[in-house]
C-alpha cells in the first residue's frame, strides 16, 4: 500500500483534517488491543466505580477488536486530535466563591462537534478516494467518546502521543488539551508510526497534586492507573450519589470536571492556549457557539461558564439551569447532581467566610431552602455546606 494515489489519498486526509480543526492526525491499524488486558484487571478491581456500561462483556469484547459493528470490520483507523484550549479565565480556580468548570466543558458538547467534523472528514475521504482512482467509495464509522473503543490507547498507535502518568494522552508538541476522535473506515490506509517513548520520565508532579489521591502510578504493565471511586471528575460528573465526605472537602470549587492533574503537567506550556472557538468559555446568558436557545430561553440571564459565582449558579431554577447548559457537556449531571455538587462548592467556600457578606448570606438563605427540600442528595449536601460555614446564622441553620 506504498502507490503514489494511496500517498496522495493520506495526503489530502491530513489537510483537510487540519482545514477542519484537528490539530493532529494518524492512521492506525485496527488490531486487537494490547491494552485490554489492564482494562479488564481496572474493572475488575472495582476501580471503574458504578460505571458499569464500561464492564458490561460485549462492551468489553468491542474494546478489544476497535472499529467493529455489526456487519462493519474496518480496514483503517483515522485517530484525530481536536484542541478544547488551556487559558482560565480571570478568577479560576482562585477564588473560592467562583465555581470551576473543566475546560473541555465550558462551550458545546465536544460529542456533536467532533461526530460532524468527523463526518465530513469522512465525506471527503470517499470523495478523495474515488476523484484519485483508489477506490470506489469509502464507508466508515465514526466514534467519538460514547462508542466502545480506547480512544488513548489508539491515539498512541496513530503516533499521537503517550499515556502520562496522569492516563492522559500527551502530545509532545501540545500537551494534553485535546479531545480524542476515531473515524473507522473500510479502506486500507498507509499506517503512521506509534509514539513509543514514555516522557514522563521521572516527573510525577500530577500524583500528589491530585487532591483525593485517585492516581495511583503505573501498574505492572506500565499503564497509568486511576481510581474513578476517588476521582473528583466522577464525583462531579458520572454519578448523582452523595459524595463520600472525606472526597467532598477535597473538591474545592470544582462544580464540573478537574483539570489539576493536567494543571500541573510540564507538557502543558505547549498546549494551544485559545483551542478551538466551538469549546470557549461563554458569559452570562450566552450559549454555546453554534447553539440556538428553544424560544423564551432568551430571557434567562444565567451565570454563564468563564467565571460564575456559585451562588449565581446554585440559584437557577431547572427552566434557567436547562437553558445554561443546553449543548454543551453540562447536561449530563441532570439539574439535581449539579444542585448537588454546588451545594458542596459552597461549603468548601463558606467554610472560610467568618463575616458574611451579600453572597454568603444569599448562600445561606439558598441552601437552607435546600437543606428543606425534596431532593435527598441535595438535602444532605445542603445541610453538610451549612455545617461548614464559619458564621453564626449557618450554624444555627
């Protein structure tokens, strides 16, 4: 597969991933998985926490052989790279009283960005491929994080990067703001060289930083080892269960997601500080790039993602909280388990707040509605925010 037409076919798949956005592209073969085996010892160690879509067999079995559907084997893997930025606005993750939004998740749903690039860098795979006389037509599938493959380690075999200590994919040259995109095709592609040298050498500063002691190094294998049951991402994003109380402390400010451990990373001052325009941060009221609010959405003045209060986002209503995160990844906590998570961010601020000012009492008087509530979870985390603050009226709430 060295002719010159399947070069050129490679040739013009790179350029029109870089006219779409992607900031790295490579082709893998899709073999069997090499990591498998480790996948399989993390779940069944209980580590995956009650992700249990990630254990089920069949899930487990298309992780193994990557790219398969039913009635589909591909012949290529098409590994891309799309840059969600690395600057914090002004505020995060300092001021406590300000809630912290992971950086992928403060503009649109990186799911419905990356699936139409995706798709038009497969259009013009098969538009490419038949103009070239390599083929009469490409087909192809595409996976964008909800689809059973190991994005990483794909990305490592397509010569994007190595898995750091912190289970990222770290690109030498860009660190690791990127989100990671998988285009299976039916057409067999020149492979690009895996990236097989580990430049974590001997830094491990994303260990200790991380502030409930979820990464646990690499295992036997080599493979960097996380524990979801411990991780501040799982607990703010993947679940609506009460958060153990020796994690809620732990967790800071952070409302959605936590980038500590990429924070810390020496690769990081490579990364592109503005990433692509569909992942910026939005002000009040503003939707994600792209997205259309449903009509009479317009009115919400809702606290935006670059720096909202917390008490700005704990007092939505569920018409205003649906409005904020319409497109974009904050939907998937549900309006409850983001209350929820709030609730302990006020806690963790308040409880350094002797003299209550405008938004601490504004605090107080929300999570004592809550503490009163429906909701159990954000019942309980109300009551434990008030038991955390360090002024009179909290405490006797």
């Amino acid at each position: 597969m060295t002719s010159p037409s399947v070069a050129d076919l490679v040739t013009e798949i790179r350029g029109e991933a870089a006219a779409l956005g992607f900031a790295a592209v490579g082709v893998a073969a899709p073999d069997p998985s090499g990591h498998i085996a480790a996948y399989r010892s993390w779940v069944g160690s209980g580590r995956h926490a009650d992700m249990e879509y990630l254990a089920r067999d069949d899930a487990m079995d298309r992780r193994a052989n990557p790219g398969w559907r039913e009635g589909f084997c591909p012949s290529s893997l098409v590994v891309v790279a799309h840059p969600y930025g690395a600057a914090d606005p002004d505020g995060v993750p300092g001021d406590p009283s300000i809630g912290v939004i992971a950086r992928y998740a403060r503009g649109r749903d990186y799911h419905n960005v990356l699936r139409k690039r995706l798709g038009t860098l497969l259009d013009s795979i098969d538009a490419a491929a038949r103009r070239l006389g390599v083929a009469d037509g490409v087909e192809g599938h595409v996976f964008v994080d909800a689809g059973p493959v190991l994005e990483r380690e794909l990305a490592q075999r397509a010569g994007l990067g190595w898995f750091g200590r912190n289970t990222m994919l770290i690109d030498p040259a860009r660190g690791s703001y990127f989100l990671v995109g998988v285009l299976a095709i039916d057409f067999e592609l020149t492979r690009s060289a895996p990236f097989e040298p580990d430049r974590c050498g001997s830094c491990s500063a994303c260990i200790p930083a991380c502030p409930t002691g979820a990464l646990e190094g690499r295992d036997e294998t080599g493979a960097p080892v996380l524990d979801a049951r411990k991780c501040i991402s799982y607990w703010t994003i993947e679940t609506d269960a009460p958060i153990p109380l020796e994690i809620r402390a732990a967790m800071g400010n952070r409302v959605f997601g936590c980038d500590i451990c990429q924070e810390v990373c020496p690769w990081n001052r490579f990364a592109d500080a503005a990433g692509d325009p569909a992942y910026a941060a939005r002000g009040p009221g503003e939707p994600p790039p792209g997205v259309e609010p449903l009509p009479g959405e317009e009115r919400f003045d809702h606290p935006g993602t670059a720096s909202p209060r917390l008490v700005d986002l704990f007092e939505m209503t569920e018409p205003e909280w649906r409005a904020w995160s319409r497109g974009s990844p904050l939907r998937r906590t549900g309006f409850h388990g983001f209350r929820g998570v709030v609730a302990v961010a006020l806690g963790n601020w308040l409880a350094g707040v002797d003299v209550a000012g405008e938004d601490a009492r504004r605090a107080l008087d929300l999570l004592r509605a809550a503490a009163a509530g429906a909701h159990p979870v954000v019942r309980g985390h109300a009551a434990w925010a008030l038991g955390r603050a360090g002024f009179d009226p909290a405490r006797e709430a």
